[in-house]
C-alpha cells in the first residue's frame, strides 16, 4: 500500500476512534446525572429533600475538579473500579446516611455523607471522561482536549440533566437500589467485553510523519531512473526501520478475556441477590417486623412523587416511650399522619370507632392539625346553613376528609401521589369519596376554574357545584411545594367555591418567618377575612414565637370570619376532637399586624406569583429546622426502616 494511502487509512481510523470516544464520554456523563439524581432520591428518606440538595452541587463541582486534574487513568481499571463503586452504593448510601443522621446535624451530615460516597463514584467518572477524550491523541497533540474544558462540561452536565431522569416513566418508579445496580452491570459488562473491542488509543508517535517521509521502492525516480545498489537497499531499509509496528494490545491474557466475558451472564443474579441495599423490598408483599424493636412495616411503595411511601406501626412494649401503639404514614422524610391502634383506640362510644380495610380498630389522630382543620364546619353562615360538599387538596392520612364524608359532605380529594391515597385507603380507614383526582392539584384547579368560567357563557355545558369547604393541605418533609400558594391558584380557587366559602390552609413553621408572611400577605391579596389558630394540645402564650402547626382560615366573604361553639355532633366519638375544637377560640394566634414590618418597595416581593415566587428558598431554613423536631419526635429506627 502507498504511504498516501496509509496515511488517509490512519486519518479515518483516527476520525472514528475520536467519535467512538466522544459517545463513550457522553454515555458516562449521563450515567453519572443518573447517579447523581438517584443518589440524591436515596438520601430523601433519610434527610429530606433541603438538607440532602443544600450543597449538593458544590460536591459536583469539586468531583469534577478532581477527576480533571488527577493523572489520566487506564480506561480498563477506572471501567472496573467505576463498577465496584456503583455496586457499593446501595449499601454505601444507605449505611452511611444512616450514621451521619444519627449524629444530629442536617447541615454537616449530609455533606460528610457526599464526601464519603458519592465524591469517590464521580470523581472516577469524570477521570473516566477525561481518559476517553485523550485517548485517540498522541502525547502533545494540540488537539487533545485540556482539562480546563473538561470540568465546566462535566460539572455542567451532571447537575443540569438530573431534570431529565424524572420524566422517563420507567427510571421515576424504580427503586434507587436497581438504578445504581444496572448502572454497575453496564460498566461491569464494557470491562468485561473491553479486550475484544478494537484498541481506540492513539497510534504509536511518529508513524505517520514517517510514513509519508519514507519513499516507495516501486515509485520511479523523478528524473526516469530507479535508485539501485546501496542508496535502493537504504531506502528499503529506511522504510523497514520506520514503518508503524502493528498494533499490541496490552489487554489479559485469552483465558483472563474469557472469564471476564463468563462473568456477565451472572450479573443479574448477583443485583437480585446479594448487591441489593438494606432497605425493605418495594412493594413490601407481606409485613415485617423489625428484629430487634417494636416496629412493624405493614406497607413499603415505592413512589415517583415522594420517593418511597412507608406505612410503619409501633408495637406495644414494656419500656414505654410514649409512641407505642402508633400507626404511622411517611412519605420520603415527612410523616404525613398517624392514628392509635391497639388498646389506643379509645373513642367515647365504641359503636363510632373507624375500621382500616382489615378490620383492625383505628382511634384518634396522632397530629392534632388534621382535627383543627374541621373547624371548617364551624364557621357561622347565614340562616345557619350546613356545608354541603368539600374539597380536599393534599390527603396525607385522610382525617379531615374522612370526617366531612361521616358528616354527609359529598367530598372530593385532590392528591398527586396514588400511593399515599391507596395507603390512606387500606391502613386509615379512608371511605369512598365522591370523587378522587390522582393528579397534580394546581393544574386541576386551573382546569375546573377555566370550565366554570366556560359555564357562565353557555348554558349547554356541564355545571359544576361550588365547595362550601375547602383543606389545602400540602406541607411535606419540612417544605411546601410553592407552586400551590401563588396569588393566581388562590385567585383561581376562589372561582370554583361558593361566595361564603371556608378554606383552611395549613402551614408548618414561625409565623413571624418570610414563608409566613408571604403566604398570609397572597391569601390577603384574594380573601379580605383571614383568622390563624395553632394546633399545640395546650394554649401557649409564646405561640407566635415558636415552631407550630398553623392553620389559616379565609372566607371570601366581607362578613367577618365567625366560628360557633362545637357540639357533641361535631366530635364523632373523639376525645381529641372535643379537645380541641372545645378550645378552638383559645387557640387563636393574632396575624392582624402580620407583615407591616415589611418595606413598601419590597412588599410585592411577598406577594407569590407563579413566575415570581422565592418561597422555596425561603423555606430552606424551615426546612433544616423540622428535620430536627421530626427527629426529636421519633427514634432513629423509625427513619432508618423503609
């Protein structure tokens, strides 16, 4: 072959290893988003979504600085260890998690948990990338890629494409175990396959100079003559001397090749079996009991919205601690309800106690802010009338609703997470509603909102009864989701009720807080008749100073908010219900001057917009602050078992 021709052969070989290179290097870069979103979904149950992305990011940026600036690895071993560390992580995240929480620090535990475990995965992924792009280049070549532009592209990539695994149907219902597992397998099986794939290194350095500087023997001399003798017998063996060598792969052994490809036919086993975390199976098929404390898990799911939803139950005990005999619903690290069970379940008169789907007596609420939700039905109207029918937006365990359906209310329930309202359903007693939306609630309100408004311009449209009633509950492992407190879905609301409805909007946290006040100031900007009242078993004088459950009441109506006494009727055979709302007047918490602090120039600020709305950021620190009360409020092994 002549020099020209190998040389163009080298070029296209070169061409194709470069590109071959580019979508292995892409091909881990998402890999390592996947992880990464994954990883982040797996800390969830034990830290909560604030304290787990705080700093987050600043742990994917110095992965990847560190991975740039580190000595290019051997694409074979930094496959295989990339592998190992991926088949670690179920165990290494959970355990790790675990024993960082049980220190106490939302801030500091969670990052010392990054560092430990999810550092090391993308450091050597990014080195990974790195040894991929410099491959097809020789040593010194000006065209292989510099560090300094492989950092801000990983880092880059990593954090912003963790937005895309959520909408992929398959990856947002499977458990994070199996997503960190496959991942190893895939990496497990291009080591594995590595040495009978073609070598995409560069070719040995000088071959293609020498190439085109070497003479063909067969080329005849410019001026018509062939050089004989001793000059053609050096240009021979010039071109002998300079040619490439053919290529050597520095690869294992035939034998060693083979028994890496024996081991991928065993891979899926080994993910199903001995890899798997210690987390409980998803779903859980039958119910467990811990081995070494009273605590049963009758329900584990696994949940595209909340990341698992787990529904535990204290058993009784001799050292009492106050919590036995709880029934209790989680989803990710919120505890979203519980009930007494067991010799717990007292009521006034026993005909009137509720039934889970098993048959199992359920008693009163463990929070008593689902109780003080039904003061709803309290509110004074005129000519006495009774509420007809209510919606519910945000389920949790159900008592509000499951109240307004054993009042009569034709009740209607809004919830975006199919398992905590099947939950609901099997473990808390739920009845049949009148209607169940399974569906983010702030499209739904924006959609039944446009179609009454459509009704008021035809008459040949399907009508729909206004509520009377109104629980907007929403708060989930210390935050909100803001989405559901801007002026428009309140404006949008307030199409869909009756002009002398009730709403109560439960909130979480100070009432002197930025969340607080932005929150009250957008329910002013809709509903001119705001009252607050706290959920604490006690009255307190320093309520407004302290971290409480806090329901807010509007109406919009310009006749002032009101509330009658409660009667027997009121409390369906509840002592806790008689409690509270027998003192509901004692309870309130005076928000009149709410938010008269706040600079004229910077009061709009408060009031949430769908575009303008800082009430996330704002919650960060709430956030922080209930990781440690609902740490306080139950033992570890309660958060560590799901």
């Amino acid at each position: 072959m002549s020099s020209q021709a190998q040389q163009k052969t080298n070029t296209k070989s070169n061409i194709l290893h470069v590109a071959l290179t580019r979508v292995a290097a892409i091909g881990v870069l998402l890999g390592l988003s996947l992880v990464t979103w994954a990883y982040r979904r797996a800390l969830e149950p034990q830290y909560g979504s604030a304290p787990t992305t705080l700093h987050l990011s600043k742990i994917v940026w110095s992965a990847s600085i560190l991975g740039s600036i580190a000595p290019t690895v051997p694409l074979s071993r930094a496959t295989l260890g990339l592998a190992l560390l991926l088949y670690a992580l179920p165990t290494s995240s959970y355990w790790v998690a675990a024993y960082t929480a049980r220190l106490g620090d939302p801030i500091l535990g969670p990052v010392a948990t990054h560092l430990t475990v999810l550092l090391p995965v993308l450091s050597l992924g990014v080195a990974l990338v790195k040894a991929l792009q410099e491959a097809p280049y020789a040593e010194g070549d000006s065209k292989s890629p510099q560090s300094s532009i492989t950092l801000p592209v990983c880092a880059t990539a990593i954090n912003s494409l963790q937005g895309l695994w959520p909408i992929v149907t398959v990856l947002s219902s499977a458990p994070e175990d199996q997503v960190f597992l496959q991942l190893g397998t895939a990496a497990m099986a291009c080591w594995a396959i590595a040495p009978f794939l073609p070598d995409v290194g560069a070719p040995p350095p000088g071959a293609t100079k020498s190439l085109a500087a070497a003479p063909d023997p067969a080329t005849p001399d410019p001026r018509g003559k062939r050089k004989k003798g001793k000059h053609e017998k050096e240009a021979t063996a010039h071109s002998t001397t300079t040619a490439p060598p053919p290529p050597v792969r520095k690869e294992a052994s035939a034998g060693m090749a083979r028994i890496r490809l024996a081991l991928i036919p065993v891979l899926p086993y080994l993910t199903h079996t001995v890899l798997r975390g210690p987390t409980l199976p998803h779903p859980l098929l039958e119910p467990w009991t811990h081995p070494s404390y009273p605590l049963r898990i009758l329900s584990s799911e696994q949940s595209a919205y909340s990341g698992v939803v787990v529904v535990g139950e204290s058993l009784g005990s001799q050292n009492s601690s106050g919590i036995e005999n709880m029934r209790y619903l989680r989803a990710g690290h919120s505890l979203l309800g519980g009930v007494w069970v067991g010799p717990k379940a007292v009521t006034t008169e026993r005909d009137l106690l509720l039934q889970d789907a098993a048959g199992d007596k359920l008693g009163d609420s463990v929070y008593t802010a689902f109780i003080l939700q039904e003061a709803t039905l309290l509110a004074k109207k005129a000519g006495n009338a009774r509420p007809k029918n209510a919606l519910i937006v945000g389920l949790g365990t159900g008592i509000a609703a499951t109240s307004f359906i054993r009042h009569n209310l034709s009740t209607t329930i809004v919830e975006i997470d199919p398992a905590v309202y099947d939950a609901a359903r099997r473990f808390f007693g739920l009845a049949d509603p009148h209607q169940v939306f399974l569906e983010d609630a702030r499209g739904w309100v924006h959609n039944r909102s446009e179609v009454v408004k459509a009704q008021a311009e035809s008459v040949n449209l399907a009508t729909f009864e206004p509520f009377d009633v109104v629980v907007h509950d929403c708060f989930s492992g210390g935050g909100i989701p803001s989405h559901l407190y801007t002026h428009q879905l309140w404006q949008e609301l307030k199409n869909i009720i009756r002009s002398d409805a009730i709403i109560a909007v439960n909130y979480a946290g100070e009432i002197t807080s930025d969340s607080a006040k932005a929150i009250v100031l957008t329910l002013r900007s809709v509903f001119p008749q705001c009252r607050a009242f706290y959920d604490a078993m006690e009255p307190s004088a320093n309520a407004v100073d302290e971290f409480q459950n806090w329901v807010f009441f509007c109406t919009p109506s310009s006749e002032p908010l009101e509330f009658r006494k409660a009667v027997a009727s009121d409390f369906l055979g509840s002592y806790l219900r008689r409690h509270i709302l027998s003192s509901l007047e004692e309870r309130e918490g005076d928000i009149s001057g709410l938010g008269t602090d706040i600079a004229e120039d910077k009061r709009e600020r408060f009031i949430l917009k769908d575009l303008a709305n800082p009430l996330g950021d704002w919650q960060q620190k709430d956030a922080i602050h209930h990781w440690k009360i609902m740490r306080a409020v139950l033992p570890d092994v309660f958060w560590e078992t799901y």
